[in-house]
C-alpha cells in the first residue's frame, strides 16, 4: 500500500442531524422524569435525569470532538501506510497506530467507521469518523478500501 493522507473538514449537515437526534432525546426524558418526579415514582424520575444527563454528554462529545472538531483531541488529518496509520490531532499531537493492532470498524450504513488501536506508548485509542468530514465521496471510499486492504 502506499503511502495516502487525507484532511478532514468540520461535518455541519451531520451537526444538524445530531442535534436534531439529540436534543428531543434529552428534552423527552427530562420532561417524563419531571412527571414521575412530582407523581409517585421519584426512583424512575432518577433514572431518566441520569439517562438524559448520559445522552447529553454522550452527544455533546460527538458534536465537538467528531462533527466539529473543536476539542484538542480532535483528528484533523489522517495519513495511512503499509505500517502504521498517523493522526495529526487539533492541539498539535501526532499519534501513530501500528497497523499490526489496529482495528476498523464500519456501520452498517456506510456513514461512519472507528479505529481502535494502540499507540507507541501502548494506550488503547479509539476514534470516529464520518463521511461528512472527507472532502468528496472519492477520497471516504479511498479510505475505507486502504483500510480494508490493510485488515
């Protein structure tokens, strides 16, 4: 294989979609703990803040670190050869997963893929991707199939 590099762009068309995932999830379940909270089950009411406070996280995370690309340890490029695979990160960093352990996960929907690998100093790494964040469709089907090749 030889050597590829791609550069990756903040995905707002999937910003929108997550938001518009996120935010109803998170307003339905705090308005249905309000309800169990002044009714008569205050435990459940628990329950659903706790699942409202995970998903507000949870998307928060995905909107800043993989659609927006605004935290430090976002990936901003991405360069692939026969060894290793290198992510050049928002705050400066450059992380270098061996190829040997790296894992390549797709979705169903063709949409997405994650990395799970492990750098030189042996901690297990994982990130998300999403078509939105590639230039064109050429350059996300290029990827895919470099890393299809390297698996």
């Amino acid at each position: 294989m030889s050597k590829t590099q791609f550069s990756l762009s903040q995905d707002r068309k999937g910003m929108i979609w997550d938001l518009l995932l996120y935010i109803p999830t998170v307003v339905a379940l705090l308005s249905m703990a309000a309800n169990f909270w002044y009714g008569d089950n205050v435990n459940l009411a628990y329950l659903l803040v706790f699942l409202a406070s995970f998903f507000c996280i949870a998307g928060t995370n995905r909107i800043f670190k993989t659609r927006l690309m605004l935290l430090p340890s976002s990936p901003t490029s991405i360069e692939i050869d026969k060894h290793a695979t290198r992510l050049t990160l928002r705050n400066g960093d450059r992380i270098e997963l061996a190829m040997k352990d790296l894992r390549f996960y797709t979705e169903y929907s063709g949409r997405t893929f994650g990395l799970a690998g492990l750098d030189k100093s042996g901690q297990r790494l994982q990130f998300v991707f999403h078509k939105g964040q590639f230039f064109d469709e050429q350059d996300y089907q290029a990827i895919l199939e470099a890393f299809r090749k390297a698996n």
